[in-house]
C-alpha cells in the first residue's frame, strides 16, 4: 500500500533527522517500521543505522556493529522519540482519497473495507479473518464472514498478533499489558451491535427510568497461587510506571491503570 505522511508529520521527521545528523530518508524508512507496529518495535536495514538492526519499547536494541554502545544509544534515543511522536499524534499517514465507487457510495478505496477510519498503522489477516489497527485514533477493525467490527484500543499499544486458540475471533493481539482481550474492548461499531452486559445494562435503567442494578464481581478465593498473582500484578505496575517516566502514559493514565490493577488484589 503507498504510505503517504501528512505534512506536519514530515516535518516533524525532518527536525528528528537535523537533530541526530542523519538524513530525512533514514528517519522516514525507520518511521515506516515503528509505524506498522503502532510505535512498539521496529526493524530496520539503513546504512547509516549500522545496517540491520531491531528495537522494541522497553526492551533490547540490537544493531550490526554490535560493540558499538554509542550507536546502540542514538539508536534508542531516535526510535524512543519516534516512537513517542507517533503515539501523541506528531507522525501520522494522510487519510486515503474519496473516490466514489460504481454504487455511488463514497470511500478510500476500493479495499478499504475498514470504512473511514483513514490509514492504519499496520494490517494483516490470518484464517479468514483480516485486521486492522489504527494507533494514532485507538481504533482495531475486524473483518470476519464478512462483517466488520470496531473496537476502541482504550490505552493499549497494540504491537503483536498470533493466532487464537479459543475465543470468538481466530487472531489474537497484545500490547504493553500482555494479551488484549477483545471481550473487554468498548465495541464502536458492529459485532451485531453487542455491547458489554454492564453496559447494556446502564442503559436500560435509564430507559425503564429505574434505579441501576450493582452489579457485584465474585469474591476471589484464596489460592496457592495468591502470592505469584500479587507478584504479577506488582510486575505490571512497574511496567505502566516505566511507561510513564518515558512520557508515553501521562499522569493520569498511569494512576488509573495502577488504580486498576490495585483493585483486583
């Protein structure tokens, strides 16, 4: 598919590449990468990165001379500020054409089954089943049998997918907090119009004009595993912590997602 970015993305490259000495080309074709993972991971083949190389948020950087600490360090710091642009809005593709198709319905093209979301970060499909994700919006489409289902991100990167093993959908995602269950995701559009139960739930009380239901989670039992689960949860609050330091989670966002996390021990 030709990627084309918006003006004030290009720029905003520009200024990457002045700053770190390096060409425009450079940082758009490592852009292109981090891009297709929504700004998580990237890998790379340019001459003045030191040839091939990886990056992945928060984990190792790996380039071709590989004893070369102040590469691996401009490396880092480049891909951590693309990165950073990409998830607040700095970089983005420019939304595809209209173009009005032989039924005289408008849209971008004629694959474009994902609607007007405009041009996503990275696509795929796997057993019948194709996706879509749009980081810069925080939008997953989903395409199965032929229906399309949209889903709001909320604060997850997604930067992996692999295939389900169980589960309504055959293509399963993950994002900074592990494996993204699909079942919590606020559903935009589709799906057969399924919302989640506790909203369904919100809205008919106001409809009937009653008093909302509390609906009451089961208390957990205590297990054997209580301990490795409190560990677990610890685990994941440095991580959105980290995060946070990295200005990718902004204050807020990290209190709530602590604040989550906190409550289910």
């Amino acid at each position: 598919m030709n990627t084309i970015f918006t003006d004030a993305s290009f720029q905003n490259m520009i200024n990457v590449a002045n700053r770190y000495g390096i060409s425009a080309n450079a940082v758009t074709d490592l852009t292109q990468g981090l891009m297709r993972s929504g700004g998580t991971m990237a890998q790379f083949n340019i001459s003045e990165l030191g040839g091939g190389g990886q990056w992945m948020l928060g984990g190792m950087t790996m380039v071709g001379d590989m004893f070369n600490n102040g590469l691996k360090a401009t490396v880092d710091n480049l891909c951590m500020e693309l990165s950073n642009l990409i998830n607040q809005g700095g970089i983005q593709y420019k939304p595809l054409p209209k173009v009005q198709n032989q039924n005289g319905f408008m849209s971008g093209n004629a694959g474009n089954w994902w609607g007007d979301l405009g041009f996503p970060n990275s696509t795929g499909s796997q057993n019948n089943t194709s996706y879509a994700i749009f980081s810069n919006i925080h939008r997953l489409a989903i395409q199965e049998n032929g229906k399309v289902t949209i889903f709001d991100t909320l604060d997850h990167q997604i930067g992996g997918t692999g295939q389900q093993q169980s589960g309504t959908y055959s293509v399963s995602f993950t994002s900074q907090y592990g494996n993204v269950d699909l079942n919590q995701l606020p559903i935009i559009s589709g799906g057969n119009n399924k919302q989640n139960p506790v909203n369904n739930t919100k809205i008919q009380s106001v409809l009937q004009n009653q008093p909302e239901q509390i609906i009451q989670a089961p208390i957990p039992v205590a297990t054997n595993n209580t301990s490795a689960f409190e560990e677990d949860i610890f685990t994941k609050i440095e991580k959105i912590a980290g995060l946070k330091d990295k200005g990718i989670l902004t204050e807020q966002e990290f209190e709530n997602k602590k604040a989550d996390l906190l409550s289910r021990l």
